[in-house]
C-alpha cells in the first residue's frame, strides 16, 4: 500500500497517546497520508488548543518534504540550506520536532505530528506513534 489509511492511523495515534501518557504530557498527534491530507487527528484531555493546528502542521510538513520537522529545523538555520523554507507554502512549513515520515517498505507514504510538549517530548511521541506502523 503507498498510502496510510485510517486503519494505520488509528495505529500510530494510539502507540503515540501511549507514549505520551508515559511521559506525562498531553499531546495533539496528526497523521497525514502520502498526499498530505489529514487522515485522522486526536487532542488527548488537557492538550493545548493552540496546538491542534501545529500538529497538523508538521504532519504536512513531514510528509510534504519527506524528512523529520527536526531535521528541516536544523537544516532551516541561518547559513543553512533551507534557510527561511518555514516561510513558504502559505507559512504552513513547521520546523521544530514533532513530525516524522511513516515509512512502509522503504516508500514514505504519510506523516505523524505531535505538539503539546517540548521538542523533545513532541519528537519522541512522534516516533513512537511512526514505530507503530
């Protein structure tokens, strides 16, 4: 399949929530399919309103240039690559960690995004939900 579908996504939000009920900090998680269209989108009790439209943000994000929200923020520095990139696509661009491409058979074929926390917190319930698929 070159696409994620609900089914999948169900799967990546539960083991992302379960991570993020782990560490204690209430999350938005997105998931995106290879078209960057959103498949289905959870706000856990207690997490940021503000952070739903993020999450959906850097699933796009993720999916949209096939590398981790991460990855495109270090590479989006002053002096770098990518410099000044979260200021295209209408501003849609998230560069801070949090979203992470699904990959299936080595073919990216959607994304995951997670706010709510820090980098860090966001980052790693990101890969948990992406370990999922």
């Amino acid at each position: 399949m070159t696409t994620v579908n609900l089914e999948d996504a169900r799967r990546v939000i539960a083991a992302a929530e379960k991570k993020a009920t782990e560490i204690g900090q209430p999350m938005n998680i997105a998931v995106v399919d290879s078209g960057g269209n959103l498949v289905a989108h959870v706000r856990q009790d207690g997490a940021w309103i503000g952070s739903v439209n993020i999450s959906i943000n850097k699933a796009w994000t993720s999916k949209a240039f096939d590398i981790s929200t991460k990855d495109l923020g270090d590479n989006s520095q002053p002096t770098q690559q990518f410099f000044g990139i979260q200021n295209t696509n209408g501003g849609k661009v998230a560069i801070f960690a949090g979203g992470i491409p699904l990959v299936r058979e080595g073919v990216v074929v959607g994304a995951v995004g997670v706010s709510g926390g820090s980098g860090e917190q966001d980052h790693s319930v990101a890969e948990a939900g992406a370990a999922a698929l």
